[in-house]
C-alpha cells in the first residue's frame, strides 16, 4: 500500500528563484534522498501547501519527473514516487562511465589552480574523518567530484554527470558509513588526485570506475 504524504519532509519555496524550477529541485531532491518515500502517492494539493507555492508549478514539476522516470502515473489514477533502487547497478554503471571519461578528459585539461583547489577540499576530507564528522565529509566528497568533472570542459558531460550524482546518498545508506569506509574512499581519492597530477587519462579513467565500482556494492549492500 502507497504511503501517506505524512512522512515527505519538504522545504518551502523562496520567492528569490524561479518558482517552477525551485518546485521542481525540491520534489525532485525529496525523491532522490528518499524523503518522499518509494511507492508514495503524489498529492499535488498536498504537495503545493507544504512548498508554499500554487498548484501549477507542482504539476509541471510532476510532469516532468514523470518524463525522467522517476514518477509514476497510477492505473487507478494519480501519480506515486518510483522505486529506483532496482536501478542502482545500472545508474553506477553509467557514473563509471561518465565520471572515469571526465576524469580521463580533466587529466589533460585541468589548471594548476584547481589540482589545489583539489588537495585542499582533500585535506578537508582527511581532517573530517579524524573528526569523525560524517555530514562533513559527505559535504566535501560532494564538491570534490563535480570538481573534477567540471575540469573536463565539457560541459554537455557535465549535465549528464549531473543526473544521476543525487541518486542513492540517503540517510539509510550514509547511516551505514563508518570510518574504515571514509578512509577507503579517501584512499581512493588520493590516487586520483595523484593521477590527475601526473597527467594520466588512463589511470585517473580506472581508478575513477573503481571507485564508483566500490560505491555500488556498498549502496547495494546498504539498500538490503
């Protein structure tokens, strides 16, 4: 049985941005951190008054949500939150994919400037695990890789990456990262880091589709 929408913690809409595009980063954010949980019904009175916002640009949200696979409509009418996580093998594929070939084309292309930008958010990454502050250190990972793929300069690559990076950092699964994982992942880090330094397409490519490669066995073990 679909949930209520009694459990969807949402933020409401500053008027600052484009309503519309706010509505839908918002409900589309809810989704993929499963604050809207998977099977839940999508009331759109429901969902406009928590938001703050009319109806209109719920409903063109939805739509569009709808298109990328990640709201369904019902048989028996309205709509429901997609249950992706059946999709978890395939969306890393593809981030190995696309994030090794942005870490392929960043090796060449990257500026001085940013390798240090790179080894500074790093060392952020390294004190946050001594810390033992994990919402820190997904804060930095989550700058760290976008970083790289922006150095790419390509920026259609870019929009692609960007699809499919929210996927899957729920609470459940972040709850299950410990420090032995941290300091895997930041192992990993560093040999990239250390690859793009060098000027090495090859070894930043595979040592990037070895991290995502790490990444998903872990999500999938955290999703049982």
């Amino acid at each position: 049985m679909a949930s209520t929408m009694e459990s969807a913690q949402l933020s409401r809409v500053q008027r600052a941005d484009s309503i519309a595009a706010r509505t839908y980063r918002e409900l589309r954010n809810a989704l993929v951190r499963q604050a809207i949980a998977p099977g839940q019904r999508l009331v759109e009175a429901d969902l406009a008054q928590q938001l703050g916002v009319s109806r209109t640009p719920v409903r063109e949200a939805l739509a569009r949500l709808v298109t990328e696979g990640m709201v369904v409509v019902l048989p028996s009418g309205g709509m429901a939150a997609r249950d992706t996580r059946s999709e978890l093998a395939d969306i890393y594929g593809l981030r190995q994919v696309l994030e090794g070939y942005a870490a392929r084309l960043a090796a060449t292309r990257i500026e001085p400037e940013e390798l240090d930008q790179l080894s500074r958010l790093s060392h952020q990454m390294d004190a946050s695990i001594d810390d033992g502050t994990l919402d820190r250190y997904v804060e930095l990972n989550n700058a760290l890789h976008p970083q790289i793929a922006a150095a790419s300069r390509s920026p259609r690559l870019v929009q692609m990456i960007n699809d499919y990076r929210e996927y899957f950092l729920t609470p459940r699964v972040l709850s299950r990262y410990d420090r032995a994982a941290m300091l895997h992942s930041q192992q990993q880090h560093e040999a990239i880091l250390q690859a793009l330094r060098a000027r090495d397409g090859d070894a930043a490519e595979r040592l990037v589709r070895a991290h995502f490669q790490d990444a998903m066995v872990f999500m999938l073990d955290s999703s049982r």
